[in-house]
C-alpha cells in the first residue's frame, strides 16, 4: 500500500499554512471539507474547482502544509481535513477562517 508524506502536528508550520491558503481554490477546499458532513471526501467530490491535474496539485500543496490527510484506497484518495491537529496546534484559526470564508461568500 502507497503511503503520502505528511507532517507531523509539531511540524506544521503557521507560515507554510497561510501560504497554502492564499490561493482561492485551496481555500475553497479546506472550507467543503470543514463544513462537509463527511469525514472523508474524494476527489471527485471537488471537481467543480478544477481539472483533475489541478486539484491534484492543490491537495498536494494543502497536504504537504499539514492542512489534510489524505489516504490512497485503490485507486481513490480520500482527502480529510486535520481539525484535531490543527486546532491543537492553532487553537480558533481553522474555526476562524471558515466563518470569514462562510461571511465573504454571502
């Protein structure tokens, strides 16, 4: 089974997160998976932000910067978000940032 590098809650960087969350698509990203009823999302389920190719790249810039996990089944990568740890790490940033997200898309 393939396993994807991701970094340790201690190694996630405050720096590299907010770089990862400058773009929009990835900002759009993390918001589905935060507000998402699912624990786990593939991606197919985000689709309609990008090609295939593009969302690749984005999950892996969003991976790399500690924002989600995701976990190769098949032929399938399941994509979740790291709340526990970036709550841990961050305490109300993630909770923040997905209230200004909700607030500016109304």
């Amino acid at each position: 089974m393939t396993t994807l590098a991701h970094p340790e809650m201690g190694q996630i960087a405050f720096a590299d997160v907010l770089a990862a969350l400058g773009d929009e698509t990835r900002l759009a990203i993390v918001a589905t998976l935060a507000q998402g009823d699912q624990s786990e999302m593939t991606c197919s389920q985000f689709l309609h932000l990008g090609s295939k190719t593009g969302l690749s790249y984005h999950l892996a810039k969003l991976r790399e910067a500690g924002l989600v996990y995701v976990r190769p089944e098949g032929t399938k990568r399941l994509i979740s978000l790291r709340r526990a740890d970036l709550d841990e790490r961050f305490p109300g940033f993630l909770a923040s940032l997905i209230a200004c997200h909700a607030a500016a898309k109304h």
